[in-house]
C-alpha cells in the first residue's frame, strides 16, 4: 500500500472510468467502497479512514525510497492526508538499535561499538536523580513523574529503585502535570522533572489544577537556559516569566550541586507548589569560587566582592550566566572599575528576595544591573526591581538601573558567534552598561 505501482493502479483506475460518460463518478465511488470493505475485513480499519480522513500507511521511514513515493503521493491528495510513518531509531548502529533511548541526545561517539568519546562528568541532572533517590528511601511518599524523558531528566535509577513511585507518562507534559496535583492532592509528594522548553505546554495546568488548589508539586525544570544544541525550540528561556506570574509558585535557581539538594530539600517540606530549575551542565568552577566558599545560608543571595576596590555598580543575576558576569568582574578591576556581583537562587517570592539584597547592595553603587538567561518580558529582572522599588524606595533612589536580557525575539544563535554574545547577554555587554554613561 505505500509502493509505487499500487500508487500508479490507483492513479490510473480513477483515471479510467472517470472519462466514461454519465457512470464514471459512480463506478469510481463504487470501486472505492468495495476497497474499504476490503480492507476492513483483511486489514485494520484505523481512526483516521473511520472519520473520513485519507491516510496513507504503515510508510517504512527508514527507506528513503519509499518515503519519497510516499510524499509524492501524499502531494496529490486535495484534501486532508495522514501518512503514518514507521521508523526504527538508530538503524545501521547495533549500540543505538539495542538500546535507542541512550541515543536520544548524544555527543560525539564512536562509530565502531557507540562508546562516547568523551565521558559526561555528573550534570545537574544526575545529581538531581541521586538525591530524590536519597530522600525517597526516607520518605514512602515521594514519587517521580516525567514526560518521557526518563534518561535525560536523570531518573532511570528512581525508576529502578522505586518502580511503583515512577511514572512516565509520555509525550503529555498537560497530563502530567494534573496527575501530579491529584497526587498530591492525596497526600504524595510527587517531583515532576521536566524540561524547560516542555513545561510550557502545562501552564493552563499549572495554574488551574496545582497553583489554583495551593498543591505542593515540584517542578524540577531541567535544561533551563540557552539550548546551545538545539535551537530554538528547545530554548528554556520561558519558564521563569511565565512562572513568575502564577500565584503560590516559589521558584529556585540553585547555581551548585549542594544548592540543588538544599531545594529539593525545602521543596518537600514545602505546602505549596515549587519550582527548582537548572542547566543541563555541571558546577560551573568560576561561580563555586566565587559564592560558595563560605558558609552562608542555604540558598540566600550571596555576593562576590571587588577586592578593595569601591563598587561603582551591582551586578545581580541567577544560574549559570553568572559566569559571565564574574568574567565582567575581572576584565573591569583590571582598568581599575570595581563592581559586586550578587547571585540569586531564590527568586520568587520576589519582595522576600528583593529584601535578602538590599542588605548587599553596596551603598556606593551607582547603577544596579540585572543579567539572566531568560526573557525579558516578565522576566525575574523586572519582578526584582519593581519589588526593591516598592520595598525600598529610598534605598533605590539615585540609582539607575538596566537589565540585560534576552529580547522580543526567537534566536537561533549566528555562527562562529558564542550564543550569548549574539543575544546580547555576555560578559562584554556587562562592561558595556556598567561604563555607559
């Protein structure tokens, strides 16, 4: 039923009694009930054909000859078509065939037995999937919930290890999150890891079924941030927006491996809903040196100072761009500019996080900028500075302040340029506004 001679019978039938005068139309209908009434009785009558829908199929979607007459025939139909496609993952590569869920999103690998050519060091992810495997051991109420996307949001060994505690639900990132509210709505403490750019599929659920209802789900928003292999589709650049607008949410950001475990903590004894987002990458050295080498509260701001130098301005952002912002740092002091940096892993409830950073905010800073990985409209940039406005006016009087973010637009990034220069969110466009006049 997808070759090219059954294409071409078809084709030529129709076209032979559509020329015979006054009958041809009823021959042609004719003919095709008693091709339905065929295939009812030797083939499966699929949904598709029930509501009057062409379809062509079972396709064979790793032979590039028949998808093309397939796609060519499919080009004729006037109407609404189906072409169902079936292909096997990973065919040609033994390693991929036998196991092609480990081949979803790879690096660089070996032709020869598909080993990676590089090992992956332990990830956001991984550690995420250890620790609530830690806390569930302790806690019988914990379940895992994921949109198929168990290996790559870190739970395949939740799922070993508690396999009537996981639940993948597949590609219906909506229903899970409402199977998560009713969950907990009976007393589970279900942790819905997800990714950033899939989230959004869930919002109306978020809002009606978890926030609405005041219910303690935990959103563990993985691959938040600049996709930088993906593209723009899967650019976790929305969730701290939209997020930021759903009443109940608490919404962290933690920027080292402990930090994550400290949320996932406090997201458990949490009565209401919560949401851990961080990147599909590991501890950022430059950032653990920088805020966490003493001893602060678990999850508070935390402030990396310029040396003796005096701040002419405050750098406050959350997760991985921080980097860049310490990269500012440095290149500033170097022409004698000094500037703080405040890294933020709590960002909603924002008057609460607007008063953890005044006390930080040095007294001589003239300008207060905002740097994040994410939108700008609604984004947390704008949520801080209109609660430290409200907070604290007298504290933000004289103080200019600017938030460089990603702007009204979907980027797909320019080549032989880092992501973040091209959306304008680098450690150069740092320097550029602490030196603006």
């Amino acid at each position: 039923r997808t070759s090219r001679k059954y294409f071409n019978a078809k084709h030529y039938i129709k076209g032979f009694f559509s020329k015979i005068p006054l009958v041809g139309r009823h021959l042609i209908s004719g003919t095709r009930k008693t091709r339905d009434f065929i295939k009812k009785v030797f083939l499966s009558y699929n949904i598709f054909e029930a509501l009057g829908i062409d379809y062509i199929g079972v396709a064979d979607g790793n032979n590039i000859g028949k998808m093309i007459n397939v796609l060519l025939e499919a080009k004729t139909k006037d109407t609404c078509t189906i072409v169902h496609i079936h292909t096997k993952k990973g065919l040609g590569l033994a390693p991929a065939e036998a196991d092609p869920e480990k081949y979803h999103s790879v690096g660089p690998f070996s032709k020869e037995d598909g080993a990676p050519l590089k090992t992956p060091g332990r990830t956001f992810s991984s550690v995420f999937g250890e620790t609530l495997c830690r806390m569930a051991e302790k806690d019988d109420r914990i379940c895992a919930v994921t949109a198929a996307m168990e290996d790559g949001t870190g739970l395949s060994c939740f799922k070993e290890k508690f396999p009537d505690r996981f639940f993948d639900v597949g590609i219906a990132e909506e229903h899970a999150a409402t199977f998560c509210a009713g969950l907990a709505a009976e007393g589970k403490k279900p942790f819905f890891a997800v990714y950033s750019s899939f989230l959004q599929r869930s919002y109306d659920s978020l809002i009606h079924d978890i926030a609405l209802q005041r219910l303690p789900v935990v959103l563990c928003v993985d691959r938040a941030g600049i996709a930088r292999a993906d593209g723009p589709t899967h650019h976790g650049v929305f969730d701290v927006s939209f997020l930021s607008g759903i009443p109940h949410f608490t919404l962290y950001a933690p920027a080292s491996f402990a930090s994550l475990g400290a949320a996932l903590g406090a997201a458990l004894r949490a009565d209401g809903p919560v949401a851990i987002r961080y990147p599909n990458a590991g501890e950022d050295p430059a950032i653990l040196s920088a805020f966490f080498t003493g001893e602060g509260e678990a999850l508070a701001p935390k402030r990396a100072l310029p040396g003796a130098l005096p701040s002419r301005a405050v750098v406050l952002t959350y997760g991985r761009i921080a980097a860049e912002a310490l990269k500012a740092q440095k290149e500033l002091e170097k022409e004698g500019i000094g500037i703080s940096v405040i890294l933020l892993e709590t960002l909603k409830p924002y008057d609460a996080a607007a008063d953890a950073v005044l006390p930080l905010l040095p007294p001589e800073a003239e300008r207060l900028i905002f740097l994040e990985e994410g939108i700008r409209a609604g984004g947390a940039g704008m949520m801080l500075f209109d609660a430290l406005s409200r907070r604290a006016p007298a504290g933000m009087a004289g103080r200019r302040t600017a938030i460089l973010a990603i702007e009204d637009a979907f980027s797909a990034g320019e080549l032989g340029r880092p992501m973040f220069e091209t959306l304008g969110i680098s450690a150069a466009d740092v320097i550029r506004a602490v030196k603006e006049p």
